[in-house]
C-alpha cells in the first residue's frame, strides 16, 4: 500500500512538473485541473515570489473562461485571507495591464 501510494505522490508531481514546463497549456476542456493548477499558484503567492508567479499566470495565455474562474479564486482567497488583500488586489491591477483587452469577460 506504501508502494502505491508513493507512486500517486510521483504522478501527482510528474503533473504538475509538466503542467509547470508548459504553462500554456490549455484548460478549456477541464475546468476542474485549472482550477486546481491556478489556485496552487495562489496558495504560493507572497511579496516576495510575486513576479514569478504572476508572470506565470500572464504566460498561460488566458481565455475569457479562464479569467473568470482565476477571478473567482482569487475572490475567494480575499475573503478567506484578508490578511493577503493587498497582495491580490496587486495580482489584479498587474493582470489588468498585463493582459490583452479581449480576454476580458464582457458585460451586459
């Protein structure tokens, strides 16, 4: 069961090594592994790893569909560390002026 178990921890890791060396990879047909891959990024997020990972998140080249659901993580992660506010409300300001006016979500 040891055996087994630690093969799961080296495939978990092998993902995420590869999802880490192509960060464009796209995403639009399973929401659930974006989700997971984003918010890893967000748990890293600090002052001082700040540009690497929000130049990361830019590189992945994100959709409409995409932005929505990193705007909800990243809404969520206010509301459950305010603490870290200020830290986001960079990563949304950075992202703004980062990406391309069309991968915004349009609004009625």
């Amino acid at each position: 069961q040891q055996m087994q178990q630690m093969q799961q921890y080296q495939d978990a890791d092998q993902q995420n090594f590869q999802m880490r060396k192509s960060p464009s990879l796209k995403f639009s047909n399973d929401a659930n592994s974006l989700k997971k891959y984003l918010n890893s990024i967000l748990n890293k997020l600090t002052p001082e790893n700040f540009d690497k990972l929000s130049a990361e998140i830019v590189s992945m080249n994100i959709q409409t569909n995409m932005l929505e659901i990193l705007v909800e993580l990243i809404f969520e992660k206010v509301l459950h560390q305010p603490f870290y506010s200020k830290l986001y409300a960079q990563l949304c300001s950075f992202l703004n002026s980062s990406l391309p006016s069309g991968n915004t979500p349009k609004t009625t």
